[in-house]
C-alpha cells in the first residue's frame, strides 16, 4: 500500500475520496479501518455536505431525525442525541462534525480545495488528480462522493448582476445568516428548500412576494422536539430497526409502506388513512397504499386530498388554486415537508405571483420583472434548486480510456452500472450514483449500503491483486434498460422534476435514480459481489506497468 508520502510533486494514495459529507466521512472511516491511505478532498471549508451549505431559514431535513442517522455505530447512536423530531440544519451540521472528530477523520481530510480533473492512466491502472489549489495527486482508486444535490443551478435570469439589492441561494446562504427586517423579499422557487424557508422569511420581512412556476405538493412535518419515549424504543430495537429501514422500499421504517392498493378500499375509509397519515407528518402519505406511484387513478385520490387540505388551510380560494398543483402525479416530484407553509400565504405582508402563467422575464435594477408586472424588491432568495445527480460529476474533467470524458459519456444521459461504475472509468467509484436508489430513499440508508458495497470490493481487489475493476458494456447497458423500464412502469416520468433532468435547460430527459427499491436493488448489489463481482471485468495488477 502507498503510505500517502509526496513522491516528486505528486501525492499518492490508495484512495482519494471526492466530497466530505455523509458519503466521503463514512468512506474515510471504512477505507482507513482497513488499512488503506486515503485524503478526502472537500471544496468547502468544513464537513457536512449538504449540510455545511444549506445554510438558510427553515432548513431541517424531511426524514425523522432517529432515521437520518449513520447505522453503523451503536456507540455513536447511544451517544449522539437528536433534540427535535426532524433536525435542523445547525445540529445535522453539529453532528457531521461530531462524526469527523469522533472517528478522527480530520488529518485525512482537506478542505478549500476542488478537484478539478480526473484522468485514468491506463499503463499504471492508476487516477491522476488535479485540485483547485494546483495539487497533483495519484491514487489506485478514486471515489466520487461529491453529492447528489450538490450543483446549484445558476440563475438564469437577465439583468441579475445590475440589481442593486442583496441577492442570496438557499444553496449557499452566508454563514452569519441574514437579517431581514423591514426589507421586501422576494423567493424565487416552491421548492422543498423554498417551502422550508418561505415560512420563516414571512416571519421577519416587511414583505414577501413568492414567485411560484410550478406548485408543489407539501405536506405537514408536524415538527417538535423529539419524543424521549422514542429515542428509548430506537436505542433497545436498534438493529431490528435498521433491518427494517433497510426492507422499506424507500428505506424509511417509519412510512409504514402497506400492502393494499387505494382503490380497493371505500372512499371514507381512504379518507381516515390519509387524514391519519397527514396527521402523523412527513411521507407518511406516500406510504398510505401501495400503487399511489404506479397508478394514476390511485394517485388521482391522494391529490384530490391534498387539494381539499390546500383550500381548508388558504384562505383565498384564488390563492388556494394556484398552489394546488395540477399538472403531475402527487409524489413525482420530490414530497416537500413543511412547517406552516400554506399557512403562511394567509399572511397580510406575504404575496404570491404565478410565474407559470406569466414569466419572469428579468431582474431590474430595484426588483424583478414577469411578462404582467414589475415588483420592487431589497433582496432576492434564489431557490431555484441544482443540476441534481450528474452535475457534480460531469463538472470534473474526468476521462477513463482513451482520453473519454464522463461528459461525453453521459451526453445522452447518465449511463451506470448500478449507479457505482461506469464502463470506460475503471476504479472510479460513485456514491449513491445516477442508477441507484439514492435520492428515492433515505439517504443515510443509501449511503451506508454504498460506501459498505464499494469498501467491500476495494478490499476484495487488494486481497487478490486486482490491478482494475471496471463495469463491462453489457452489464452496463442491462441496467441502464433496467432503470428505464421500471421508471416507465411508474407515474414518475409524468413529471417534469428534477429526477428526470428537466429542471435545468438543455440537460436530457432521462429518469436518474433507480425506482425498483432499496431491497431489490441491495439484494441485487449483494448478488454481484457473491459471484466474484458478476458484470465487472476484473484485470490483473500485472498488467499494470
Ligand atoms: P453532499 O452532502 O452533497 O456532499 C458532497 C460534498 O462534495 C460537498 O460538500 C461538496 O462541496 C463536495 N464536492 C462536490 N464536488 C467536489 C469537487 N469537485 N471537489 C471537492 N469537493 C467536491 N436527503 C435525505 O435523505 N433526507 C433529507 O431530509 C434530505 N434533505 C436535504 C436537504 C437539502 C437542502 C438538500 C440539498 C439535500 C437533502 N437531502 C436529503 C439529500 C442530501 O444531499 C443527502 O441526504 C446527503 O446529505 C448527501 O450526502 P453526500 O455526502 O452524498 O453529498
Ligand atoms: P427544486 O426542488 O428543484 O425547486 C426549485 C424551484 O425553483 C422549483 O419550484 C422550480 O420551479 C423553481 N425554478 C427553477 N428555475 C426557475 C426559473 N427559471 N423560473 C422560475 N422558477 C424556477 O430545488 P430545492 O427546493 O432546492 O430542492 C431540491 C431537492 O433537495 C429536494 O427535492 C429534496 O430532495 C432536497 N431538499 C430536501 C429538503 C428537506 O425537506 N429536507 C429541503 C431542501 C431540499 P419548477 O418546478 O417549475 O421547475
């Protein structure tokens, strides 16, 4: 094994890890357990990811605290305890960190600086690496960590840099928040980032105008501090909990998934399931029958309940209607979570404009401009949302055999096997990659499976003297069409969301993560790996020179 010494200029290592949230930490830990030498190289100046940079209002995440939690350390869950039923973004950030110093992750890790460049030499079998900060690094093995929604999308509006107010992303708030008192806001977006900090922005503002395209479907977290009881009852089931997490279909224990399909049932009886479930919080929703994501009919009945809730709680019918949305399945796009969020629009300093029908055409110098009227703002919230799955990746210059970028590769769409690999990218690992369940799931659960999945296969190879993995064409192309075909077999391409690419312009229109369900896709994993890494061509390091 390389011992990490500088070699020339040249850093080597086993393994670099891209990315320094819940993926890079875990990977650091698992790898270094092993005995590997590996750097982590994060292009923020802290750990945490998501949650080192969704800094703004409101943020808290949408899975229960207890759930979004790493698994693979009882001593860390014992230890580690979660003060509200869904967590904000400040002690998510808090426990990242706890994470990075119990384990002693930080001497592997480096901050400030971006990768940039990725190239496979394929005389040594090795990755050479190129950073932001003008570092040559070499390494056996890279891993991508570098996040799903990890890419802001950039705003695409005219005139933005001539607007004399304060502009701001969710996706990069600054870090001493902002204050704003007696000012106009205007939010761009509806979000789940958006819905989270729409709430809270309305609370401080003199006065909020939201610019809605296309409304989204949200539902209550009914948020508050966590139940000790629960806590208790987490800490004595904790792994039959984790098996349970881990058979869900979406990897949330708490869903409570059931076997019936909603037509089979009365009307009032689907009635009391919703209303039970909207009053318990969360996706428990989603998980009221088993075919709300496959049939449109079922769908139809989870919508039209939702809907009713929007006009109970607005109470404009006007404004009622135009954030009942109308145009796709419920849960197609992502299920937001909130706290107060429809509510919010019964407020006197709070308006909302519906950009679907008339388009922001340009940010003015004093406030922002749609096709109907211009409206006078001190600051503007971009929420716009991120150039999800791919960006962070076709954003580096990576190149497998024969020079062949991942942007070219992926030019039609990504291309994966299994959502770890991609033929042409030997020894290039992705965590929870385009292909695999990962933003469909709880993501604390995607995550362990695949930083397990991927240490596994590195230490497999080491024990053998495996010069290269790589993910073979067939394999590759079996899966893609796998993807497909079980999307197709769902609501979800119904909907112009970000899963499916269409968020940012010009990105083609191809369903991203993998809808067949964690358990399915784990076993699938699990079965690979037992046959020797079925579907991978595996070179000797003999061959390297
Ligand atoms: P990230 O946390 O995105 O970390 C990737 C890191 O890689 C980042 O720090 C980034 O700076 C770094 N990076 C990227 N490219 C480079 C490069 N070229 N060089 C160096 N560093 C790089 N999931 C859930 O399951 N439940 C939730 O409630 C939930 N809430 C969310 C809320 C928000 C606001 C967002 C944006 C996402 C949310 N997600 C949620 C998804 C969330 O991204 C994952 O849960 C999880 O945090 C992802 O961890 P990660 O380490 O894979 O990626
Ligand atoms: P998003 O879901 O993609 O929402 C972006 C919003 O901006 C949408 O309403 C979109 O409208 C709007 N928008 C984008 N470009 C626009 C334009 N040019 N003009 C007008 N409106 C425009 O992004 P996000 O809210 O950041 O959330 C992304 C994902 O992160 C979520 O789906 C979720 O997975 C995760 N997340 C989770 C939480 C949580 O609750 N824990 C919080 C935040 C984020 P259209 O719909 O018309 O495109």
């Amino acid at each position: 094994m390389a011992d990490g010494a500088v070699k020339s200029s040249t850093r080597e290592f086993d393994v670099v890890v891209v990315g320094a949230g819940f993926s890079g930490l875990y990977m650091l830990h698992r790898l270094r357990g092993l005995g590997f030498s590996v750097r982590v190289y994060e292009a923020g100046d802290g750990v945490g990811g998501t949650w080192y940079w969704n800094r703004y209002p409101g943020a808290r995440v949408d899975i229960e605290s207890m759930e979004y939690s790493y698994s693979f350390s009882p001593d860390l869950a014992d230890e580690w305890e979660w003060s509200e039923r869904y967590a904000s973004q400040p002690e998510l950030l808090r426990y990242l960190n706890h994470v990075a110093d119990r384990f002693d992750l930080r001497p592997d890790i480096q901050l400030n600086t971006r990768v940039t460049a990725a190239r496979f030499d394929e005389a040594s079998m090795r990755w050479n690496l190129k950073t932001s900060t003008g570092e040559s690094i070499s390494a056996k093995f890279c891993v991508m960590a570098t996040g799903c929604l990890s890419i802001p999308k950039a705003p695409e509006f005219p005139g933005v840099e001539n607007f004399k107010g304060a502009t701001y992303s969710t996706s990069s708030w600054p870090k001493d928040g902002v204050d704003f008192t007696g000012m106009r806001v205007g939010v761009i977006g509806t979000g789940s980032s958006a819905i989270q900090s729409i709430p809270m922005i309305a609370a401080q503002a003199a006065h909020l105008t939201v610019f809605q395209r296309t409304p989204n479907f949200s539902v209550p977290a009914h948020n508050g501090p966590i139940d000790p009881a629960l806590v208790e009852d987490w800490k004595e089931h904790r792994e039959q909990y984790k098996d349970e997490a881990r058979a869900a279909g979406f990897g949330i224990r708490m869903v409570e998934e059931s076997t019936q399909t909603a037509l089979e049932v009365s009307e009032d009886e689907r009635r009391d399931v919703y209303e039970t479930r909207w009053n318990r919080g969360g996706f428990a929703l989603i998980g009221a029958y088993s075919d709300l994501i496959a049939d449109k009919a079922a769908n139809d009945t989870a919508v039209a309940f939702v809907a009713e809730k929007i006009a109970s709680i607005v109470k404009d019918p006007k404004v009622a209607d135009i954030l009942t949305p109308k145009t796709y399945p419920i849960a197609t796009k992502r299920l937001c979570v909130d706290t107060g969020y429809y509510a919010t629009f019964n407020r006197d300093n709070v308006t909302l404009v519906d950009v679907g029908a008339a388009p922001i055409e340009a940010v003015t110098p004093t406030g922002l401009k749609t096709a109907r009227a211009q409206y006078e703002l001190d600051a503007i919230v971009f929420a716009i949302g991120f150039d999800a799955m791919t960006g962070a990746l076709t954003g580096i210059d990576i190149r497998g055999r024969g020079g062949v970028s991942m942007k070219q590769k992926w030019a039609e769409g990504p291309k994966t096997y299994l959502g770890l690999m991609v033929c042409g990218f030997p020894n290039l690992f992705t965590v929870t990659g385009p292909g695999s369940p990962s933003v469909l799931c709880n993501m604390a659960v995607a995550i362990e499976q695949h930083v397990d999945w991927i240490t596994d296969c590195i230490s497999y190879l080491s024990d053998r003297q495996v010069g290269a993995i790589e993910a073979t064409s067939g394999a590759e192309a079996e899966w893609v069409a796998h993807v497909n075909e079980v999307a197709d077999g769902t609501l979800f391409p119904h909907a112009n969301s970000w899963y499916m690419g269409a968020n940012v312009p010009g990105k083609p229109r191809v369903f991203m993560p993998y809808i067949g369900g964690f358990p399915v896709y784990r076993e699938k994993c699990e079965e690979v790996a037992a046959k020797g890494y079925e579907g991978f061509a595996l070179t000797s390091a003999a061959h390297a020179s």
